[in-house]
C-alpha cells in the first residue's frame, strides 16, 4: 500500500494517535516492515490546526476538502494549509474537486467564464491545477466518459494565469457575499433535538437562489427527505430552539417552510 491516511484526522485527536505504543507507532512500525509507503491523513479542521499537525513532522501526505466554489476565503478555506504543506513537501490530495457533483451541473454564472476552457468541469479542475501546492485532485467517477473527460482535462491542461485566477475569485466571491447575507453556515443552530440539518437545507437553498442549480438542489433535498440519512424540515416540530441559537437572529421556522416548499414543488412527496 502506498498511502495509509488517518480518516477525519484534526488537531483534537493528535495526542491519541501519538501517545506511546499507539497508532502512529503502528503505522511507522507497518512503514518499517514494507506493508505501507507514506503516512499521512485527511482533515477538515481549520487550516490553522492542520499546520499544526503538519508541524509534528509526522505526515508526508494531506487530504482535505476543495473546489472552485470555495475560492472566498473562510475559517474552512484549506488554501492556507496547502500552501504550507509545500515548505515540508508534503503532498496535497483535493477532495470534493467538483463540489460533491455541483460542478458537474451546468451553472449559467460560470459559463464562459475563461474562454479557452471547454468544459465547466475542465473549469473546475483547471482552477484546482493552478494551485501551487497540490499535487493531484480526485473525483468520483461513475460514467466512462467521466473518466474519459477527466483523464483528457489531466493530460491537456494549461495553468490558468493570474487574472483568469482573480475573475473566477471575483465572480464567486460575490456569489458567496450573497449566499452568507442569508445564512453563513456557522452551525450554531445544531444541533437540533430533531435532527433537522437545518445548514444545509439552507445550503440548497442559496445554491437554488444564487446559482440557479434548481434540479440539483431538488435532488439533493430530496435525498434529505428520503435517504438513510435523514434531515429534512418534514422533521421539524417548530420548537424554535435553532431561533435562540441563530447568530444571524434568522427567522429560521418561516425560512425552512419556504424552502421545503421551493425545494418539493416539482417532487413527488
């Protein structure tokens, strides 16, 4: 095996993994015995935390989560710890590349966005490429002509220059502005006592407003009413506890009835 990578790894739980005869010892010992070739470890903690990690020296890969819809920079932004992990030379793996299939949707405010880029989700990966630090984006694949496109982007792109870099950040930093006057995503409403997923139902919601992705946020909510794992506003009994918690002073009970509306009104319940 040529990579073993704690999962979900943050700073929180670096002193387990290091304590004596404990993880990390386990796979240094797997490392010394040929079953494994490199250590490393996925996160989506703070970019601050993540360099801590990186500062143990123990790691010689990253994986962490990021895409062109996250350009405007956050708490959450990993382009920090990216761009520090090449002072050690630690490799960088994107997850999310297409924004768990957002990106693989036609989105009007970025067609033709960079003119010599075919495709939105050579776009995509292209804006990903240009990122001095990373070393390979991965994407899920589920038709061969998705790997047949991905593998094309792969060997024929060029690096965007530094103003294509600026437009998209311009046009996807307003987009954001415009999503967060809403709701920024804090979580401070979670949890709730009756599981609603009330971030991202709103999530869908500013990708529905903003984007205009409208089948794509249907199917999405969709699956929050009916997938294993539920969350919808169908769970919602109004107890307005997300209302004492909102930094935003949101009126979240009328917002979620909105949006349950919007999201099932080509749907069949």
């Amino acid at each position: 095996m040529d990579f073993y990578q704690f999962h979900a790894f943050t700073l929180e739980n670096l002193s387990v993994a290091m304590t004596e005869g404990g993880p990390l010892d386990a796979l240094k010992e797997a490392k010394d015995k040929d079953f494994i070739s490199h250590i490393g470890f996925t996160s989506h903690d703070t970019p601050a935390n993540i360099i801590k990690i990186l500062d143990t020296g123990e790691f010689e890969s990253l994986t962490v989560y990021h895409n062109l819809l996250q350009t405007r920079g956050s708490i959450q932004n990993p382009l920090p710890a990216i761009e520090y992990a090449r002072k050690p030379g630690v490799g960088v793996i994107i997850m999310g590349s297409l924004g768990v299939g957002i990106l693989g949707t036609p989105i009007e405010k970025l067609r033709d966005l960079i003119p010599r880029t075919s495709s939105q989700v050579e776009l995509a990966f292209r804006y990903l490429l240009s990122i001095p630090g990373l070393t390979i984006p991965i994407s899920g694949m589920t038709r061969m002509s998705d790997v047949e496109e991905n593998t094309r982007i792969a060997n024929e792109y060029e690096l965007l220059t530094a103003n294509e870099i600026t437009r998209i950040k311009e046009v996807i930093g307003t987009c954001s502005a415009l999503m967060e006057q809403f709701c920024t995503g804090c979580g401070y409403c979670q949890p709730c006592p009756h599981e609603v997923r009330i971030p991202e139902i709103f999530r869908l919601m500013n990708f529905y407003r903003i984007y205009r992705i409208e089948d794509w946020a249907r199917h999405e909510y969709e699956r929050l009413r009916f997938g294993h794992f539920r969350g919808s506003v169908d769970l919602c009994v109004e107890c307005g506890e997300c209302e004492e918690k909102c930094l935003q002073k949101i009126s979240i009970r009328d917002e979620l009835k909105k949006v349950h509306t919007l999201l099932t009104s080509r749907l069949t319940p």
